[in-house]
C-alpha cells in the first residue's frame, strides 16, 4: 500500500514501533493537487508522508517574496511548527496522490515529551531538513 522508505526517516526509526505509540492516529489520502493545509491555519495535525509528494509554499503576507520546496515520503508536514508555533509556516498541496498519517499536535507534543529516542531521532531529522535548505 505504502512505498518503501530507503530514503527516509523511517529508513533510521522503526515505522511499527512509532505506529504503536499513538492511539488516535489517522491514515489519509490526498489527491493530486489537494490542499492539505493552508498557512497561518490552526495546527490541528502533524502529518507523517507515507508516499507522494507535497509542496510547501510559504508567502509571508508579502506577494513578492514565495518559497517553495517539496516534502516527500519520509518527511513529516507541520513538525516544526507544532513545536515553535500554533500555526501552520506554510501551504501544503499535494503534487500527486499522497498517504499519510495524521496525529493530533496534542498527541504529538505529548510523545515527544516521553520518548528519548524519538527526540534525538527528531533532532536528526531537523537538522537535515536544516542542512537541505543551506
């Protein structure tokens, strides 16, 4: 159902482990060209990219300045925002059909408050996000 993670997050945490940890998690399908989250929105949910590809496009209220980047699977959509902010950074559209999961940020928060190992996974995971916008 899913692609394989060769390149991803999940290529270094175990998938089924993380899976256990939340109770009330969601798996969904966006459509190709599909909004999953706009910016400045209310960030309800943390999103895990199990397949596809998505766009992330940030305007800042400035019309001429745009970024754009593209998140794929392994990479997880509002993680960094759950932790600095209430709301989304950015637009999240779905370039083609994309599977995720969805966690609560409530839940979220509450995890990585709990379990070690995910943060010093998590840490990993930021700075290459990091690493790849240098």
């Amino acid at each position: 159902m899913f692609e394989k993670y060769s390149d991803s997050f999940l290529n270094n945490f175990n998938f089924d482990s993380l899976l256990e940890k939340f109770t009330n998690k969601k798996f969904l399908t966006f459509k190709e060209g599909e909004i999953i989250f706009c910016e400045n929105s209310y960030i309800a949910e943390i999103y895990f990219i199990l397949s596809g590809e998505v766009n992330l496009t940030k305007i800042k209220n400035d019309p001429d300045y745009c970024f754009s980047t593209a998140a794929h699977s392994g990479d997880i959509l509002g993680f960094y925002d759950a932790l600095t902010s209430n709301e989304y950074s950015s637009n999240a559209v779905a370039l083609l059909n994309t599977n995720v999961f969805a966690v609560s940020k409530k839940e979220f928060l509450c995890f990585i408050n709990k379990n070690n190992d995910f943060n010093l996974w998590a840490l990993k995971y930021l700075s290459r996000r990091i690493e790849a916008l240098d």
